[in-house]
C-alpha cells in the first residue's frame, strides 16, 4: 500500500471532532463519495480504495446526500421509452 503524506494544521482535527487517523479516514471517504458522485469510479472501487465494504460506502452516500444511483432521470426515461 502506498502512502500519501498531507500537511494540515492542527486545527483541521478539531473541524470533525476527530483524531489525526479519524480525520484521514474521513478525509478518503469524502474523496471517494464525490469521485463516485461525479462518475470517476464505480461503488466497489470506491469501497475497494476507501478499505471499506460497499454496504458501509452506501451508508457514506446517504449521509454525504448521494444518491446510489449513477443514471440520471432523463437517461433512465430514455431507457424505458426504448425498452
């Protein structure tokens, strides 16, 4: 595994409340929600990089207020039309 190295002030733990560990979990979690969110990975790539299982990453969209599902209203009547 690699690691990646992120200078923050101390500060930043307090914003969540959270250990240093806490935070960086929190902080990779954050980051694979929005990757997931605008497209750039699938659900079990981002429950694969963020070492959790996908139910707990669906757990992470509901309380970051996104929906589990990549197909927009506009696309998802397009398929039924067609289908």
């Amino acid at each position: 595994m690699i690691q990646i190295q992120l200078n923050l002030p101390e500060s930043a733990f307090s914003v969540l409340r959270s250990t240093p560990d806490e935070f960086a979990q929190e902080l990779l979690i954050a980051a694979v929600v929005k990757w997931y969110e605008v497209g750039m990975i699938s659900q079990s790539k981002a429950a694969e990089i963020a070492g959790i299982s996908r139910q707990t990453f669906l757990q992470a969209l509901d309380r970051f207020g996104v929906s589990p599902f990549q197909t927009t209203p506009e696309e998802l009547t397009e398929e039924v039309s067609r289908g």
